[in-house]
C-alpha cells in the first residue's frame, strides 16, 4: 500500500516530529511526506485557498483523496482500516491524506475529498496530528494483517 501524507507547515525537530518517526518507521507500507507553506502574509480566505492549491499540487491522479477536517467523519480504527483495504483492493493509491493550515481547508478541496476524516471533536495541533494519523496508519495496518498490536474491537465498516 502506497500513502502520501502533505501538509501545511513544516516539522521542526521535537516531541511532534518523534512521534511521527516513531510510528512511520514502524509502518510497513510507504509514506512518502510532503510540506507546504504559504510565507506571504495574505488574508485568511486567500492564504486557505492558496494553501488548497498547494496541497493539490501533491496529489497524483487517481490517488484517493482523504481531507482531514474538524467537520468531517469520525471513523473507528477499523473502519479506517476497512477503508483503506477497499481503497487498496480497487488499485487507489496512493492514498494521499492532507492537513490543512490553522485556519482550515478550502471548501473546493473538501468537496473533491473522497473521505473528509476527522479525529474526534476537539482541537488537535497540526504537528500533533501528523504522528496521530500515522499511528492509525499502522494501527490499520496491524488490523489488515491480523496482528495483535491492535486489541480493539472486531473488524466492521463504519
């Protein structure tokens, strides 16, 4: 399984930065990483859109396209993982996750989102979020492949 991860801002070393190596070095299937950034100070609705722009630059054609978003879905771990086996069994991949800037994603990006995926109700730093994700990459991973790192529920589609 192919997965891209871009995002807006860059990673500085630190705690954030740890957690995200910690889990991509333990995650079997490739996740190539790309970064952002939108230095011009421009007014929020330009910067989202102009941010938008940016990460759909990182998309490849025929990726499915999963946006995460505070308004978006909230799944269980299995069904992220179910999610991503089907993805994987209709030959979409990669599978390309974006995260937005502070002030969120443009509308038109969340509209061609193939899943608008949200990591529960509360505010989460973006930084945090990228080591977040990928400790569910490999938590679907470990469920995919019947591993017991994952002592959750049984498998269903949410």
């Amino acid at each position: 399984m192919r997965l891209l991860l871009a995002a807006v801002g860059r990673v500085r070393p630190g705690p954030e930065k740890d957690l995200f190596e910690h889990y991509r070095r333990r995650l079997g299937w490739e996740l190539a990483v790309k970064e952002v950034e939108e230095k011009r100070p421009l007014p929020v609705a330009e910067r989202i859109s102009r941010e938008g722009a940016l990460l759909q630059t990182c998309v490849p054609v025929g990726a499915a396209l999963v946006v995460l978003d505070g308004r978006g879905r909230q799944l269980a771990s299995e069904g992220l993982a179910t999610r991503l086996a089907d993805w994987r069994d209709q030959a979409r991949q990669p599978v390309a996750f974006l995260i937005g800037g502070a002030d969120g994603h443009a509308a038109a990006l969340c509209e061609r989102a193939d899943l608008l995926l949200s990591l529960g109700l509360m505010t989460w730093p973006h930084m945090l979020v990228r080591g977040m994700l990928v400790e569910q990459l490999y938590r679907a991973e470990c469920i995919l492949a019947g591993h017991p790192y994952h002592r959750g529920r049984t498998p269903q589609s949410d």
